[in-house]
C-alpha cells in the first residue's frame, strides 16, 4: 500500500486511518509531492509517519481542525 502524501492534514490521517482499519498489519510507504520545499516534506512525511505509529498503538483520532491533529502529534 502506498499513500501519496500532499500535505499533512486531517484527510490524510482520514486516508491512513482507513487504510489500516481494513488491514492493521499493512505495510504503508510514505511518498511525497516534490514540488514543495524539502524542509515542508520532510514535516509532512514526519507527520504523516508518527500518524501511522500512533494508529497502531490506538492513539489516533480523527479530526475536524488540522491544528488539534498536530497539537497532539508533537505532543506525543
């Protein structure tokens, strides 16, 4: 399975939710957009990538404002 991650935000940790839901134990490649500035995708894929660790230890919710969506994932 492989996600191409535009941006870090509510939809893609929607999509990485959905992705697991139907199989806990799927492999996820995280790409990227490479049109952005590599200090951006390097958040984007640090964010979308601590998404998929917190999914799997039951931490992650969905949300509907991208800022509690970071708020926690940097708190972890």
């Amino acid at each position: 399975m492989t996600l191409l991650i535009e941006n870090a935000n509510a939809k893609t940790i929607k999509a990485i939710r959905a992705v697991l839901d139907l199989d806990s134990n799927a492999t996820i490649d995280v790409l990227h957009d490479c049109t952005h500035n590599p200090s951006t995708l390097d958040n984007w894929l640090n964010e979308a990538n601590e998404a998929i660790e917190l999914y799997k230890k039951g931490k992650l919710k969905s949300y509907d404002n991208p800022q509690d969506m970071h708020a926690d994932i940097f708190r972890e």
